[in-house]
C-alpha cells in the first residue's frame, strides 16, 4: 500500500535558476483541493489559496503513487 504524502511543509528553499526543473526529490507544490501537483514556478501555483498550498519534497512517481495529478501547464 503507497505511504501517504508529507502533511508537513518541506521548509523555505531558495529558488535559483533550476527551480522549475523537476529532479528527483524535487521540490513541488502540491494543491489539497485539486489533487495536482505542480514546478515551483507554475503560473497556477500564485492563483491556489494558501489553505491548499502545501511544499513537498517528492518524486514525480512518489506523487502519482499518492493520487495527485500532474499539472498540464508545468508538466513536472
């Protein structure tokens, strides 16, 4: 049975150049409402209300495995 994500932000990172590239155990966005998940630099990210925001430091597979959708914008 697939373990459940993080319910804990992953804490402040600093976002450089390559925040919007996806390596594993990259830093991703997920959203609690839609059940996306999307690139720190996603335009949808800055629309989703701070209750649904949650940071999680998981793999692309790591989040499908949880039930989360990719974003069709960032495509992570």
């Amino acid at each position: 049975m697939p373990s459940s994500p993080p319910s804990q932000p992953c804490g402040a990172r600093a976002l450089g150049a390559l925040a919007c590239l996806a390596p594993v155990g990259a830093y991703l966005i997920r959203n609690k409402d839609s059940g996306k998940f999307h690139l720190p630099g996603c335009r949808d990210v800055s629309k989703m209300s701070a209750a649904n925001k949650l940071e999680v430091t998981a793999t692309r597979d790591e989040m499908l495995e949880w039930g989360y959708v990719p974003c069709m914008h960032c495509n992570p």
